[in-house]
C-alpha cells in the first residue's frame, strides 16, 4: 500500500503562498492531504482564495505572526497522516521529489531530505556571494554532500511524538527576523535519539532566490542570525567553528578567503549578542 502523505506548508507571505499552493497540486497523490498554516493575519478575502477541497487541503490561521517553529508544531498537530513532508512557499517541488521522499519514508527512514538548489532566477552570481555563503540562502554547495534542510524534508510524525521531539519555539524565523536552525536542531535530536535519516543526494529541488536576499546587506544579516541560533540552541562554539569551515568552502584564492572573514564576524557578532543579552538563570 503507497505511503500516504501530508504535505505541509507554512507561511507567513500571503503572496508568495497563494503562488506555492498552484505548484503543489501536480505534485500530491491520490492518497496525499495537503495542510497550510498562515502565520499572518489574513482577511476574509485572503482566507477565501487560500481555500480548497476539504477533503484534500487543511487550511489553518494563526491570526497573527507567531512563528515558523510554532507553525510546524501546529502542522504536525493537524496532520492526518502519520508521515509528514514541509515544503517551503519559495520551493519548487518535483513529483520526483516527493515520491523519492514518500519512498524512502516506506522503506523505514524516519527522517528524509532532498538537496537544495539555489535558483537565483536569471541573476548573476554577485561577486560578494560564493558558494561557500549559499547556507545563507537556504541552499546547499554544490560540490558537497547535502544534509537535511527544512525547505524540503519528510518526517514520521508519530515517531518524533514517541521521542517527544518537536520544533524549538526559541529557533526559526519569528516575523522579519532571521533566526534559524529549528529544523536542523530537530533533525540532529531525532538522530541523537535513533531515528533513521536518509539524505537524497541525487534528489533536488530549487529554492527561488529574490533579487533582495542577493544584496550584502540580507546576507550579513542572516549570518548574524545564524550566530544568535547557535547560541539559543548551545552550540555558540562549535557553530562559530562550522560556518567559518562553509564559508571558507567558497574556493581558493583572496577574494573567498576576505568573504569567509567578513561573514564570519557577522556570525562572532550575533553570538556576541545573544550572549550578552540572553535571560540569565535564576541560581
């Protein structure tokens, strides 16, 4: 019997979701629900248009921003399936994809993700951008293994319930913040506890790149973020040690090497300042 699956898609951009939620009925099954959860308010008007088939789609409204961890969690509440997969609205989604994805969730996998490619859309690569900063865009190097990455990966809910494992609400994007790291911190927990993992390599799907997330000031400031993640999840260390290894992945040569300082010290800044500014606890 095919493995049934909710595809789930969280959004707090009402544009960029009614456009996502036209790429996705091509890509479900028969069998295949779909749940949508705004993390916006959202006017009578705008929760007519996000409507569908009750049967297929699950459309849910947080009535304001709260955030992406909460949305998730909601996500995997309202499911009713017991496997999961969380498409972001700016992914491009491939039939292939989700059946590579509801297969390896068939074959045991409790936790599944694709590869990420970076479609900036006809631009070209600015020379302030290598591929060692594509994290930033939430889109793997090319010439490195992938790992699971929330724009495009399956779940088996019950199990992660079984472990007691969801997203941290203190990570992932709340508003126009640009926290991060609730869906790889979920992913490495699971692990840490035994689930079975499956990256497909050689399963891809694009990540649309906007002209505004190319320009220098968008991606120092995500770097920033990644080093306020680190700390909320207690890897300041270790995550200050990995991102200057991924930018110093962005080739030979001086003007990769001067990129991988400058975001890296926009990374050593955000830790410095959730350091200093994180609640402290009460002896």
């Amino acid at each position: 019997m095919t493995t049934a699956l909710t595809v789930a898609l969280c959004s707090n951009r009402p544009t960029l979701l009614l456009t996502a939620l036209d790429r996705l009925p091509g890509v479900l099954g028969p069998n295949d629900h779909l749940v949508v959860v705004v993390d916006t308010a959202a006017d009578a008007a705008s929760q007519q248009r996000l409507a569908g088939p009750a049967d297929r789609r699950t459309v849910l409204f947080n009535g304001a921003t709260i955030g992406l961890s909460y949305s998730r969690n909601l996500a995997l509440k309202e499911a009713p399936t017991r496997h999961v997969v969380f498409v972001d609205d700016d992914i491009v989604p491939t039939t292939e994809a989700i059946e590579h994805l509801r297969a390896a969730l068939s074959d045991g996998a409790q936790v599944a993700g694709t590869r990420i490619t970076a479609d900036l859309q006809g631009r070209r690569t600015p020379w302030w951008l290598t591929a060692g900063q594509l994290h930033y865009l939430g889109s793997h190097h090319p010439d490195l293994p992938a790992s699971i990455w929330g724009g495009c990966f399956a779940l088996d809910r019950d199990h992660a319930r079984l472990l007691g494992v969801d997203f941290d609400s203190r990570l992932g994007r709340v508003g126009t913040n640009l926290a991060s790291a609730e869906d790889t911190t979920l992913v490495r927990r699971l692990a840490q506890l035994g689930a079975a993992t499956a990256v497909l390599h050689d399963t891809q799907v694009r990540h649309l790149i906007p002209a505004h997330r190319l320009r220098p000031g968008y991606l120092l400031r995500r770097a920033y973020w990644q080093g306020r993640s680190e700390v909320r999840r207690r890897t300041a260390g270790s995550g200050l040690l990995k991102e200057w290894g991924r930018n110093r992945s962005g080739g030979p040569g001086l003007l990769p090497a001067a990129l991988a300082v400058l975001y890296t010290a926009a990374v050593l800044a955000g830790t410095v300042r959730e350091l200093l500014h994180r609640p402290r606890r009460r002896p």
